[in-house]
C-alpha cells in the first residue's frame, strides 16, 4: 500500500474552513488507497505571536521554556484537523512529538535525532490517519524542543523517511516551483521535475517556504518531495534524484531556472599589501564568526603593488563582519574597507550544465549586450552566479530567462 | 521549610504585564522562606477561543482531541511565567502534566489520579520554583486529559496534597470570601475563616471561581485552602477545618453568610392521584437522567383527592426535565406541568446553627415581615434555604444579612 507525507504550512492551517479544506484533501488521498500521516503547522500567524509574548516576558528567555510556548500552536491545529477529520466519518488522531516520540536534541532550534514508528505502523495497519504537529520534538531528558522556523517542513520529510514513504507531499501557498520569479518574468514557466541540488540552488525561485535544510534531508534519503498548492487543484513540481531525470535529461532544457538573491553583501578591501598569506589573514577572523563568504574577486596586481580583494557576504552578517576585519586591519594593512548592500546575486541553474559548454560565457554575453557591470562571479557544478548592480535586477533575470531559452510559448 | 501551592486565574495570566506581576508575588513567597509550586491558568478568554474551535471543527468532537487542543492555553502560560521568574533571577522551570506525571482517566472532564512528586522533590532540594499547568494531565496510554472548566483549582489542590503542602493559596480577581454578594450588600463584610462546609454551601458568595470540586478535595485532605486577591495586597479568607476554628466558634456569629442562587426554576405538578409510589414514580425518570433536584413541597391532599407536587431543578435541565415528565404523564396520571424560571434560592449558611436553635423561624419571620412570599423550604445541618420570587432577591439578602448580625460596623 503506497504510503505517503502530506505537510500543510500555516496558511493552509489558518482557520476552521481552510482546516476543512485541508481534511478533503487528505481524504481523497485516503480513498485513493494510500496510507497517510499529516504533518501541520500552527496558524499563519500564531507563532509569530507566541515567540513575541517570549520576548515581552524576558529579552534573553529561556530556549527550553521558549519551546514550551511556542510548540503550542502545533499542538492546536493537530488536534483541530484530527476532530475535522473525524467530522468526516474518518479514522484519524494526532500524535505529539512526546508521544510517538519524535527525538530532538537542542531547544529553539533542535535537530531530529530519530523518530520512533512502531505507533505508527499500528495505526496505519488500523486503516488510521495520524496527525502529527510539525516544528517539535522531545528531548532526551523529556522535554519539549522546537526545530527552528520552518521547522515543519523539516519535521515532514525526517517523518517521511523513518516511515519509508514513497512520496512527502508539502502543500504551500505556490503551487510548484518556477523557472524564475513569476512577478518579474510573467512567461515563468511551472518545472514538473527539478532535482534536489537544482532546488537547493534556486532557493530563491519560487516555492520560497520549503526549507533548505528539509531538501538537503529528503536528498540523503532520496525521498520524493512534491511541492504543491493547498488551494489549487493540480500537480506541483516534484523534487527528486539526478537518477529519476537521467532519461529525460536530453528533452530538458540546459539550464532549469534563473534565481535572484538580494540578500547579499559586497564589501572590497584597498590597498592590500603583496604579502603571502595576506587573503588568509582576512578570511580566517571572518570563518572563525561564521560568517559564510561567498563570491570572492582579487585584483591582479603588478608584482609588488597593492592590490584590490572584493567578496560578499550576507547582508545581515555585514556589520559584524565589517567589524571582525577592523580588528585585523593593522596586523595586515589595508587601507580602505569598502561595503555596498545594493548587489544583488543573479544565478543560472541547471543540472545539464555539467556535459554543456558555454553556459557562462552565454550569461557574460546577454548582460554585456544590456550594459549590465558585472561585479563578481561564481560557478559550480550546475550553477554560474554574478553579482550586478541591484536596479538591474529585473531586467538581468527577464533578458536570462529568454536567453536560456525558459519562456513559456504565448498562451501557455 | 514551609510549602505552599500559588495558583493563579485566567485574569491573573491576561498578558505580559500581569504574568509580570504574578511573578513578583511568587518571588515574595520565596523570599520569605517558602518551597513553591505555582498552578496557573490560560490566558482570560483563552479557553473560550479553543473550545470555539473544537466545536465550529465538528460539532460532535471527539474529546480525546479537545483535551490536545485546549491543554495548549496552560502550557503557554507556564512557559511565559517560567520565563519572566527566569528574568527576575529566581530559579524557575514548568512542568507539564505529562511531564510529572499528573495521572487522569477519563477526557474532557478527566478525574486526577495521583500525582507522582519526585520531580518536584528533586526541584524543590534544588531550590527551584515549578510552574504547573492546571486544568491537565495524562491518560494511562500516554494522552493529555483535561479536567473540565474550573479545573485549574482541582489542580492546585490536588498538588497540595501530593506534595503535603502547608497551605494551598488561590488568587482570583476577588479578595476573599464575604457574607454576601458585596453588590447587594455594601455592608457585607470579606470573611477572615469559614469551614469548608461553609464554602460548599456558600457557592454563591463572593469567590465564585472557586471550584466546588476543589474545596471537596481540600477537606478530604484536611488543607487549609486560601481566596486571595491577586491585585490587591491583603490577606484573604482561610478556608480550613472545623477543628480549626474550634477555639473561635463561641465568638463566631451563628450565621457566617447569606447565599443567592438563580440556577434553580421550579416545577409544579398538578392533579397528582393519591396513590402510594406516585412520588417516587415522578423522580425516579428525573433521577435516572441525572437530574439533580433539589427543594421537594408536597400539598397535603385530603385523603383520596388529587394533590399539588412542586420540586425545583437546575435552570440548565427544565427543558429537559419537563421532556422526561411528560413521558410518564399518563402512566401516572397527573394534570398539568407548570414552571416557573423566575424564583431564587437564598440561603443562610454557617456551622454554629448546629447548636442553635430558631435560624429557621429567624429566616421565616424576616422575611415575613416584608411580606416576601416563601415558595418552598430545605433545610441542611449548616443551612436553611427558602425558595422566594427573583424580583425579592436583593430584599430578602439585605434584610437577612442584618437580621443575622452580619453587617459591618459603620467604617469598617
């Protein structure tokens, strides 16, 4: 019997109707012979307000009562679309985190350690529903633990793979993920299938509300994920393994999608002595705060001659990072510390590029044509990102996403 | 080391500023020496809103899911209290009824079990402070359970008695208990001591928020249980032991308050035939559908003609009871069915009647002399109930009040 993860996020959960909603659609999957477990966030809203009674109580709280609190608005919804579900004559009932356990380590932001099945497996081979609150867990010492924000998502899929799911269905407010911002390029087009590292890549493209992290776990256990709309009615983008597109790879176009991230930080050093050992000296400090550098530019001096090193970093590590260099600017002797927070990153992604050549260099030549500076660039495998001035945003993703040939055919 | 139980409303926890407050009173308790355990309810309002949930998601619902959904409102407010004890440097952790265990059978209006105290005992060595949320526990097969409305009382009574503590205090939003409703009476007077038959009796007066089912439980235990204001700063009313007011009971007055109650409409059967059993025929249906009736009159009939039955029954059951009469209306043969809705119940209660005599002719000559019209009687050993029309009610408390001496003295 095909066994299946359907997580609805907070929107979905947002009030009695939405819940009812929500009950049809586990139910027809139901009907349709699958054995389901439901993962469900609090109410759109509902934690936002629980982490800010937090903060009004105390500045600096407690993670492990802070988790007390906000695992609560879990705890709600489960029961509601347990009742709503009964409501329709079926068999279903929710299950804490303490109770299957579902075991965490950590508080505010844990991490799942294992989730025990055997309550499951005698539900499901009752005919049963269960519900299960994402975002919590049980620590080793009974206590309750939250995952993070977003936590759900993550709850959803460990679920799906302890129990061996064939598919972890996670219904969002978008119905899949797109070949690149709908709002700015309207002939953005649904992708049915992209692949794990392709998702991870375009996190920015569409379908925003799926954790990283929940892909990253679905990837390890190569398990289906389904990205798809809680208020409409049709198929969504399925996110699988390299191995499940290998026999479309040749239909599918080399690139998959355009992101944009404007969450990203330029800061340039002048005046940079010609030392060995000077790019070290600046990266170390910033590695050892955490703060995760991303593309990285060195102006190739005369022998001799100071040179010039750009790199980003997140736009919200920038401050910090500003002030971890100053501490080290006399050992290595810069001169200037320069920062820009109007970049932004556009990237092209596509698991076909790995056997294509000329991905780049077709990038470089679309934006020169448009007299779009490029600032910085970065490549990996299936990925070719540059840094441009912010106002070109729009205009550097529309003339990418034709170029690269994503646009839907009029009418599509 | 002394041990007391705080328990704290709904209107004590409504937001930040009052958890506040609440917290401020619970670090005073333990700065003057004492091991603390500190029950709290939801949120005002709170309860209301999930309950609202559970019904607008399935009208019939399935209590097992209304215990997980409205278990949650306690469960924030332990973590936000524990968190702002946190913020005063007081030692504080919460523990949920699960995590003690608080052990209850039965949902939706579960009985609590036993409460297993190694948890607290470790916490309290510690020096620690538990934060508890009343109103829940769990099942034997590991489900949250919640104890009715009111039930955060029966919570913090029943911690007491496990943890044998000295004393149980429960701070509501009114000072203590009086000799009668205050808004009736400006003259009543906030009562130092009553027994716990007393405030059995007294339901009505003053302190309504105090669960009848928690005060049953504190004499059981023998625990001294106090009403005390929590915005105000004065002692409240003892609730204790007849022994424990042994040595005062010759200064007492006779009579320690005057109760109201118009949860009661009255049921008048007519035509009644003279036949031995046709009493018992009347109420064994009301009996058997858990009808609670309380003041019984019968109309002495000459012998062999039809007499006049009239017997009250809580407002909330008349519909029903009326359907259960006219079930056996012919099998019994009686006329007509006539309630009345508009009476009140108003009781003088106090444990000196016992070795007094003349309460009851006291109570029938007062309200005599108003011309006040008594519909029927009951009498218990510590009270004396008469059934009056609602519109006398604020007559009949006033002037018992002064025939019994309660009222306060000029200026006090």
């Amino acid at each position: 019997m095909p066994r299946i993860v359907m997580k609805f996020g907070g929107t979905s959960m947002a009030g009695i109707e939405r819940i009812r909603h929500v009950a049809a659609r586990v139910r027809r999957e139901v009907e349709a012979g699958n054995q389901v477990a439901v993962v469900v966030s609090a109410m759109a809203g509902e934690t936002d307000r629980l982490v800010q009674l937090c903060r009004e109580a105390a500045s600096l709280y407690d993670p492990r009562e802070y988790d007390v609190v906000v695992a609560s608005g879990e705890q709600v919804t489960s029961g509601l679309l347990a009742i709503t579900l009964q409501g329709m004559g079926l068999n279903a009932r929710s299950y804490m985190g303490w109770q299957l356990p579902i075991r965490a380590s950590g508080h505010a932001a844990a991490l799942i350690e294992g989730i025990d099945v055997e309550v499951l497996e005698r539900v499901f081979d009752g005919g049963g529903i269960a519900v299960i609150p994402g975002f919590q867990g049980v620590t080793q010492d009974n206590a309750l633990a939250t995952l993070g924000r977003g936590g759900s998502d993550t709850s959803a899929v460990a679920l799906a793979a302890a129990m061996k799911a064939d598919r972890c269905d996670i219904y969002t407010d978008v119905d899949g993920v797109y070949t690149t911002d709908p709002r700015i390029v309207p002939r953005a087009r649904k992708l049915d299938k992209v692949t794990y590292e392709e998702r991870l890549e375009l996190a920015s493209v569409g379908a925003k509300v799926l954790q990283t992290r929940s892909v990253g776990l679905a990837m390890r256990y190569k398990l289906p994920l389904q990205v798809l709309s809680s208020f409409e009615d049709r198929p969504g983008t399925m996110i699988v393994g390299d191995e499940a597109i290998e026999e479309e790879i040749m239909e599918r176009n080399v690139i998959t999608g355009i992101a944009h991230d404007k969450n990203e930080a330029m800061v340039t050093l002048t005046g940079l002595p010609d030392n060995p050992g000077t790019v070290a000296a600046i990266f170390a400090p910033l590695a050892a705060a955490n703060v995760n550098v991303d593309m990285i530019v060195q102006s190739v001096p005369r022998r001799g001659e100071p040179s010039v090193l750009t790199f980003t970093v997140p736009t919200a590590a920038l401050a910090h990072s500003v002030a971890e260099l100053e501490k080290v600017r006399d050992a290595i002797g810069f001169e200037e510390i320069v920062t820009e927070t109007h970049v932004v990153k556009v990237s092209a992604v596509g698991v076909g590029m790995r056997s294509t050549a000329g991905i780049a260099a077709k990038m470089f030549e679309t934006l020169a044509d448009r007299n779009i500076n490029i600032l910085a660039i970065t490549t990996s495998e299936i990925k070719v990102s540059v840094l441009i001035p912010e106002e070109y945003t729009e205009l550097a993703v529309r003339v990418l996403h034709t170029a690269y040939g994503l646009d839907a055919e009029d009418g599509e």
